[in-house]
C-alpha cells in the first residue's frame, strides 16, 4: 500500500494542502466505499477551484455554486475543454453520490480518481512554480483495513512495553482479537501478520485486476515502468497530459517540440505592428478544427507575454458566454466594440480563432443589438471565401490570418515535402544533448534495457525511412482528405514506436520481432487511430507490379537470401531483424507468407529505388498538376485543360469531333450538341519559388461561355482526379460513380448549358451511319440537312 508521503498527488501538497488531503481519503475510500470516495473527489475539486478563484482574485459573491464556477471559468477561458469535462462529471457524479445512498460504483470512482489526476496535472503546470516531477497517472492499489493498521501499532507497542518476546506475549496480544481477524506472531519475529485480511487483500486485488483494471490501463505485455525512452515516447500519445491543448499555457515539453512555421512568422509580424498603433484591433485567425490555432497562441502568450497581454483572446467561437446565448449572439456581445458604432471610438483589442464556416454565419447574421457592416465588408474584401489564396489581409482596425491556405506540406516540382513533420521528427531523433528522446535512450542502454521500442527508435533515425513515412501521411491528407492535427501526428509517431510486445529483445523470436517492428505497426494497425486506419490503403503488400513479382520469384527459387536481403535492404537493424531467415528459408506457405509481408514492407520504407516502382501514377500526376496549377505554368495548365476536355468528351459520348452527346448512348438515335467554351484562368494565381508553403490543396477548372459571362467552377481533389484517370484510360462511369461524382456531374450540366443547342444540335442514325444537323437559319425557321 501506498504510504501518505508517496501516494498519487503528493506534488499538489504544498500548493492545495486541504484537495491533498482530500485525494488521500478518496483513495483509502475507493475499494470499501466508493460512494464516500466519490464525495472526496467533489470536495478535492472544490478545494482547487476555491484556490482557482483566489489566485485569479475573483469576487465570488454571485458565484457560489460548483456548477456556477466551473462555469465562469469555462467562458472566460481559464480552462480547456477536457478539464470542463473532468470538473463536471466529478461534479455530477458527487453530487448524485451525496443525495442518493445507493449510489455505490467502483468503476466511477476509478474515472473520478483520473479525472482529479488531470485536474491536479493541469492546477500545478498553471498555477504553480514548482520544479517537483509529476508521477505518471497509476491506479489506486488496494490497502490494509485503516482499523487493524491501528490494531497492529496498539500490539507493537505492547510488544516494545512489555519486553516480551513474540513467543511470551502471543497469548496475551490475542486475548482482544476475535477469530475473524486473527492476527498471528511469527515466532522469532516481531512481523505481525493479519491473516484474514491478507485473504481479502489478495482476492480484492485479483477482482479489481479482471474486472477494473482492464478499462483503466492499455493493455500492453511485458510494459517496464523503469523504461525512460517508453515514459518520453509516450508523452507524445493523446492520452498524456501534453496532450492538452491550451491557448494560455506552453509547457516545458511542448516547447521543446515547437517548430516554427510560416503563419507564426507572420502573426508575430503583425502583433508588433498593432503594438504600435493607437485604438481598437481585432486579429481574426480563421480555419477549421485541429490547425494549430490554440498551439500557436500558447506559444505566443510563452514567447510574447507583454505584447499578447493586451489582447483578450477568444479561442473558441463556438463557445457561449451563458447557457441563454447561442454562439452568434456570444461573438455578437464579443465584437461589439468592432461595431460600425463603436470602432472608430474603441481601444479593446481582441485575437479570435474562430471556424470559416462560423464567422461566415456571422457577418451574414441579421444581428439585433449592433450593426457589422464595416466587418463583412473587411472579411468580403480579403477574398477569404474566394478562389484566391488568402493567407493574411490587413485593413485600418482589422487583421486576417487564413489557417486554411498554410499546410502542413509543401510543394515542389519533385512532389510534394513536409518541413514540419521533418522537423518534428528531427526534434524526436537527433542524438544530442537537449533532446530528452535521445537523452532516455542512452540511459535505457546504460541500464541494459533493449526492447522493441528501442529498435523502433533506432530505425526510425534513417533519413529515408522518415521520409516515407511523411509520405504516407501526406497520401493520407491528399488522398483519404483527412485532417491530422499536430497532435494526431504525435500520437502516430508514438503508435508506430510503442509496440504490444516490451519484452526484452532477447526474449522475442524474429516473427515476434518483425510483427512489433515499425513497418508492421505502420501498416497492420488500422485499429489504433484514424491516421493509420487510412495508412492502411497504401501497404505495398497490396501493390501487385514487376518489381514485387519479381521479389516473390527470388524468395521461391533462390536460397541464399542473405544476397537478398543485401541488396534489398537498406537498414542495419532491419537486416538484424532478418538475419534468422536468411539460413531458413523453407517456410511454410502461411508462414511465408507473413515473413513476405514484413519483407516487403522494410523494403518499402527502406530502399528508394523499390518504393518508387511502387507508387500510385495518378497520385504523382496529381500532385504534379497541383504545383503548376500553383505556380501558374500555363504551359503545364493547357495541356491539363486539353486532357481535361478529352475527359468530358469520354464521360458524356461524343458523336463528331467536338460534338457532345446529350441522349443515352444506347438510344436508337444519338443527339449532340456542339462544345464550345473557353477556360477560365482569371483564378491562377502565379508564384515562381521553388517550394510553396501557401497553396490552394485541389485543382480549381472552370469554363465560360463565349458569348456571355457566365462560368461553370470545379475543384478536384484527388478522389476526383483519380476517377477522371480512370475515365481517361477508357474506363466507363457507371451510375455509381456518377453519385460519388456529384460536383462534377453538375458542374457538366452548367457547361452543357453554354452550348449552342439552341442554334445547332446533331443526330446520328448509327443503324444507317448517316448524320443530320438541325439549325435555325438567318429568319429563324428551323433547317435539316445531312452532314
């Protein structure tokens, strides 16, 4: 049992000495009683927001209730989210507990116990100075009966009284002890042991064990606490309190993991200009869930706290000031001071992250209490919901950052390359002093610690394994669509390292080793998180080409496959998690066949040669239009325009050159209508650098009619693109693929629109091979000829 002077939350005693206390009881009420345990953990919060609101200095005159301040401290953005959450179901949940007498629930304890241990983590990184290390979150053990610990000092200062020996005094320490809490003397031996209470200590512990412990710790085999490299890596998992994203606070580690980017540059450019100034400022960083807003402020209130202390910042416009509010009236109260009224007399000065989609509700809302005409002209005048790309636009009081338009990839000629994941995972590698990855790795080595994750490290220092694995992760942006957070990229980092198996290395067989080795983890995990569920799709075991062919032929027919592997494998510790095959070669079918997918994979992501016979043609195309569509090479765009015309001929039918069908092709008479349109490239815009960090991320087409002003607009993405590829290598769309092609099937009916069928259409008798026009002729009156 955890002594007072080690349990859980003894960082917090100094700072929260009365929610210390609480905590402590909690834990010794948990497995006897929970309903009582469940109780502490509302007073532990209610202790700490108590030193909340003094620290803060808030007048709670109004605010008396649990409910009441976690609510004021949820609008005014001294907490996150998840600590809302963890503040509210300790809140509930004790609640309910101190009214209902029934209400008796282990498995709830052990959650509140994790939510205090996240309330506690987030109280003493904000609020505290102190230098003290914070224990990894650990379960509450079960402990000795408060009553016989008391009963066992009573007998031992009897025993040291009396100057008897455990033999003399045996009989008269067990006159008070009835025989369901026997205590025994071991003879020659002042070891007091309670044997009742051992039984139920160890049978309790084997019941939390199969049916608590289960929810409460990840399910990993052979897990060694005293792993410093599995204790840094796993701060970068969802699940570590780093994870917590907070406009106002920058922890230690997080800083260190910071990488600069472009947007930062920028906003710290304009902070400094606003600085400045005289009067009101509002800065508007616009995007959608998971860019990096709230990181970024965090680093800016850590870097520039005197300049960031003028504004007030709103992270979440989504957010209401008071349950009778909704989101549009909340912002409504926020900007009044950006009000057509108010602005030329204001000095407030405001940072709100607000969602695209939000503020373009907002600037078309019909507000009640104030007029923003100033506002949406400013927002419509950036061009922020145009084609263009719009990464800052400043006018008089008001600033603009488009998250939208910064990506976490960039663009070159070669394909597309990630400076930001590179350099994270440079921070995660690089074997220097400051790095505190590399730093717990030596120390594992000195402590002779060597598992999986070790090697997992190891492999992913290769320069070109890193590389393919940002590949993977762009594929998954470009092609699945997914939005990965820098905190999704972490937590994929840290799933590809940290294996199901942390034996020592020694222990595993090469099978054991090859299924908890990076390569494996990277493709055969689909269950761990979003990101490599989609990674998944692009396992070059899938990928059935020559190269591959011939590697299964070499692995059938030739038995030195140590000469295979050299000239395959391009890693030392791959070809060390191999080295058991090469005199073994006479597998079983299954059995070869998973050695074949481990094979494969470490080929992928080690040798350049093997990975780019295997990479998807429309995917490098794509990216390859996407540059140049980017850099405005119109050239490259023509060509793109003239493919892309021969496409809607493909999809649609023709029945002459330039000659669009209009009835169903299997109709006993074909009818079309001349195409003549002209491309639109008034959007393009042109950049001549090398490698573009701002981008529009799809292809954006459009055609108008030549005799009017009307335009037809499309964006293909890659789902898109990789369909029209398909349809240009003369695959015919079925109704299927209409449906997942809506965009572009409309986009068709508009351009069909700017034809001439009103003046000109053409028939075909297939039967007769014969082809008719029928047009209106200078009087109006309609003409049939034969071509």
């Amino acid at each position: 049992m955890r002594s007072q002077n080690q349990f859980l939350f003894q960082f917090l005693s100094n700072a929260l000495p009365n929610a210390t206390q609480a905590a402590w009881k909690m834990e010794q009420l948990i497995y006897t009683d929970s309903a009582s345990a469940i109780v502490k953990a509302r007073l532990f919060a209610e202790e700490v927001l108590k030193e909340v609101f003094k620290i803060e200095e808030i007048d709670t005159t109004y605010i008396s209730s649990l409910y009441d301040k976690v609510l004021y401290i949820s609008n005014n953005g001294l907490i996150v989210k998840e600590i809302q959450h963890s503040f509210d179901t300790i809140r509930r949940s004790g609640n309910k507990a101190a009214h209902d007498g029934t209400y008796d629930d282990i498995t709830v304890a052990f959650q509140l116990h994790k939510d205090m241990y996240k309330i506690a983590v987030w109280f003493y990184e904000t609020y505290t100075s102190d230098q003290e290390v914070v224990p990894p979150y650990t379960h509450p053990k079960p402990g000795v009966d408060p009553r016989l610990i008391e009963m066992e000092n009573m007998m031992k200062t009897i025993l040291e009284k009396s100057l008897l020996s455990p033999t003399d005094s045996s009989n008269e320490i067990n006159k008070g002890i009835s025989t369901e809490e026997e205590v025994s003397v071991e003879e020659g031996s002042n070891e007091i042991r309670h044997t009742k209470n051992v039984e139920v200590e160890e049978s309790l512990e084997k019941e939390i064990e199969e049916y608590v412990l289960p929810g409460i710790e990840e399910n990993v085999i052979g897990v060694d606490e005293d792993s410093s490299l599995l204790k840094e890596i796993s701060r970068l998992k969802d699940s570590a309190k780093e994870a917590i994203e907070n406009a106002n606070e920058f922890s230690g580690f997080k800083e260190y993991m910071h990488v600069d980017r472009k947007i930062q540059k920028d906003l710290e450019s304009a902070l400094q200009n606003q600085s400045q100034k005289n009067g009101a400022s509002l800065i508007l960083l616009c995007g959608s869930v998971g860019d990096g807003k709230s990181h970024l402020l965090a680093y800016m209130n850590k870097k520039y706290p005197e300049m960031m202390n003028e504004y007030f910042i709103h992270n979440d416009a989504t957010e209401s000031f008071s349950p009778e509010k909704d989101a549009l009236e909340t912002l409504e109260e926020l900007l009044k001071p950006f009000s057509d009224e108010n602005i030329d007399t204001a000095n407030q000065k405001v940072i709100l992250a607000i969602n695209l989609g939000v503020l373009h509700n907002f600037i078309n809302h019909n507000h009640q209490t104030a007029n923003f005409d100033k506002l949406k002209t400013f927002v419509e005048s950036s061009n922020l919901f145009s084609q263009n790309i719009v990464t800052n636009y400043e006018s008089d009081q008001f600033n603009l950052f488009n998250f939208t338009d910064y990506h976490p990839y960039e663009l070159t000629a070669e394909g597309p390359v990630s400076e930001f994941y590179q350099s994270i995972l440079h921070k995660i590698c690089k074997e220097e002093t400051n790095n505190p990855f590399y730093v717990a790795s030596k120390r594992d080595e000195q402590n002779n610690y060597r598992t999986m994750l070790h090697e997992n490290y190891e492999f992913i220092k290769n320069e070109f394994v890193q590389k393919q694995i940002i590949s993977l992760v762009i594929q998954s942006i470009v092609r699945k669509k997914l939005v990965i957070s820098t905190r999704a990229f972490l937590n994929f980092i840290a799933d590809i390292l940290i294996c199901e198996n942390l034996n020592p290395i020694s222990k595993l067989d090469s099978f054991e080793k090859l299924k908890n080795s990076v390569p494996t983890l990277l493709f055969n995990n689909a269950e761990r998180s979003l990101v490599l569920k989609n990674i998944t799709h692009f396992d070059p075991i899938h990928s059935r080409t020559s190269a591959t062919d011939q590697l299964i032929i070499e692995l059938n027919t030739l038995n030195d496959w140590e000469t295979i592997n050299d000239e395959y494998v391009k890693d030392e510790n791959a070809r060390k998690w191999l080295k058991y095959f090469e005199n073994n070669n006479e597998l079983l079918p299954e059995i070869f066949s998973e050695y074949f997918e481990g094979f494969i994979r470490i080929v992928y992501l080690t040798n350049s040669k093997f990975s780019k016979s295997l990479q998807d043609e429309a995917y490098e195309a794509y990216m390859l239009s996407l540059f140049h569509f980017n850099t405005g090479d119109m050239k490259k765009i023509k060509d793109f325009y003239d493919e892309f015309k021969d496409i809607i001929y493909k999809w649609k039918g023709t029945i002459k050159k330039d000659y669009v069908l209009m009835s169903h092709p299997f109709d006993k008479y074909k009818l079309g209508q001349s195409f003549s349109v002209k491309p639109v490239v008034t959007h393009i815009n042109k950049q001549s650098e090398p490698t573009l960090y701002t981008f529009k991320a799809v292809i954006t087409v459009g055609y108008k009619n030549e005799n009017t002003s009307e335009e037809a607009i499309l964006d293909i993405d890659y789902p898109l693109y990789s369909l029209l590829a398909k349809v240009a290598d003369g695959y015919r769309p079925d109704k299927s693929d209409e449906d997942d092609a809506i965009k572009f099937t409309e986009f068709l009916e508009n351009v069909m629109k700017f034809g001439d069928k009103h003046k000109e259409l053409m028939i075909n008798f297939p039967r007769e091979n014969k082809y008719y026009k029928i047009k209106r002729d200078d009087f109006g009156s309609l003409v049939f000829e034969r071509e």
